[in-house]
C-alpha cells in the first residue's frame, strides 16, 4: 500500500490532513510510512495507491491551490478499505 500526502508550500491545512491521516492509520493497525510531497499539488491531496480520496473516481487533479476542505476520516477510511481488499494478500483463499 501507497500512502502519499501532496501538499503545497505552506499549505495551512498540511498539518491537519497529515493528522486525519495518521490517526486513519492508526485505527485500522496499518503500519505503513506517509509519504509527504511538496509541489504544486491541488493541497492538500491524500493518495491512497495513486487514488485520491476526495475524488476516487476521477483524474489525478493539478494545479498549484489550496483546496477549500479537507479529506475527511471517512474518506481516508473508505479508500484505505478499498486498498485493503484489492490488495493480492486478501484475495488469498486459506
């Protein structure tokens, strides 16, 4: 699994979404290092595998701006749910 936070410089909402996100980690017992991007980044951008999970369905978004809301638990959650089960080890038959 692929964790990335994009975030542009001085993101003033950098730091909260790095929490959310940790925080989402924590809960479900997933040990997996946050990899933090600094660039012109729509910020701040959680990826979970190379999907965002604000907009899972959509293109990859660009562009240099400070997005009005923050990735949500929930959002994070779902996405790392949707990881979990495409990943070949749950797929596993025992």
């Amino acid at each position: 699994m692929r964790i990335e936070l994009l975030t542009s410089p001085g993101c003033p909402h950098a730091e909260s979404a790095r929490k959310i996100l940790a925080d989402c980690l924590s809960s479900l017992g997933i040990d997996e290092p946050i990899i933090d991007r600094i660039g012109p980044y729509p910020s701040p951008t959680v990826l979970i595998d190379g999907v965002d999970v604000m907009r899972p369905a959509a293109r990859a978004a660009t562009g240099d701006a400070c997005r009005l809301d923050l990735p949500t638990a929930q959002h994070i959650l779902d996405a790392l749910h949707v990881s979990r089960s495409n990943s070949p080890d749950s797929r596993k038959i025992n």
